[in-house]
C-alpha cells in the first residue's frame, strides 16, 4: 500500500498557516481530529499525507490513526479534485440502466481509477450516489454540469467538450 499520490503535494504558506491555525483552536477540544481533518480538506481540498503527519504530530496521534480516520470516513479524499470533476451515478435507478458501463468507459478514456485524478490535474472521477436525476438514469456529472439518459458511446464526446477546452 502506498500512502504517496501520483500528484505532487504543493500546499502554499498560507494553507500551511491557517491549518496551524485550525489546530491550535480545536487542539484542545474533546474529539479534535475530526473537525481538524475537515478544516484541513476545506483548505487543501484533500487530505494529502503531509497534512496527515503535520495533524498527527501536532496532536501527538500516531500517522496510523489519523490515516485510519480519513480512510474509514467517506467524506474524506486522499487525492486532489481535478479542474473538472467528473461523477457517475451509481445510484439504483441510474445502475440498472448502465451507470456501469458509463464508469468503465470514463475510466477508459481518462485512464484513472474511481477517486483518482489524472496526472495534469485536468480530472478527477467519483462514483456517487443518488444525486436525484433518476428520470435521466443513468447521468453523469462535470462539476455543475447534469448529463443524461447516457451510453457508453456518449462518454468520449462530453469528456472532448472539457479536454479541448
């Protein structure tokens, strides 16, 4: 298992400054690892494994159970969104008309795996649950933007509108 992304860490000083600042409010506080993970993920937009290591050392927590935390919790992301994030609804309805094979084929195409974001940040891909279109079963999303009543060969068309861009 590798705690690494394939994405460079990149925190500036002023995301350093105010999860320090995150910290030293809630340190304190009964049950502080979750409010500052979240604090964390709002400034950074993920939980990296340097940010890990700065919460658990500042905590006096071991890296093993802040990991353990951002692991078990699903709104938690080890990786960064990408410049367009993409979500397929694996919801029932959407599932049973084909949301599988609309994953499959954006895996394909943008060659990441669920959760993950491509290598020049351009994608990030997510299945999510029902995200209420079930009369467009199955969709997809591109940040704010709802497609539907998709096939796998609507996939590479929606995805060249976002990579041309």
């Amino acid at each position: 298992m590798s705690l690494k992304s394939t994405i460079e860490f990149k925190g500036t000083k002023e995301q350093e400054e105010k999860l320090n600042e995150a910290i030293a409010k809630n340190k304190d506080v009964p049950g502080a690892l979750i409010p500052i993970l979240h604090q964390a993920q709002n400034i950074y937009g993920y939980l990296p494994i340097e940010v890990q290591k700065v919460i658990a050392d500042s905590l006096g927590l071991s890296l093993t159970e802040v990991y353990g935390v951002v692991t078990f919790y699903a709104q938690f992301t080890l990786y960064p969104k990408g410049e367009y994030a993409v979500g397929v609804c694996l919801g029932t309805a959407c599932y049973v008309k084909g949301s599988g094979k609309i994953l499959e084929e954006i895996k394909k195409k943008l060659k990441i795996e669920v959760g993950k974001c491509t290598e020049d940040g351009k994608f990030s891909l997510d299945a999510t649950r029902c995200i209420g279109a079930c009369g467009l079963a199955p969709v997809m999303t591109v940040n704010d933007e709802v497609y539907g009543k998709l096939v796998a060969n609507d996939v590479a068309s929606i995805l060249e509108k976002y990579i041309s861009a």
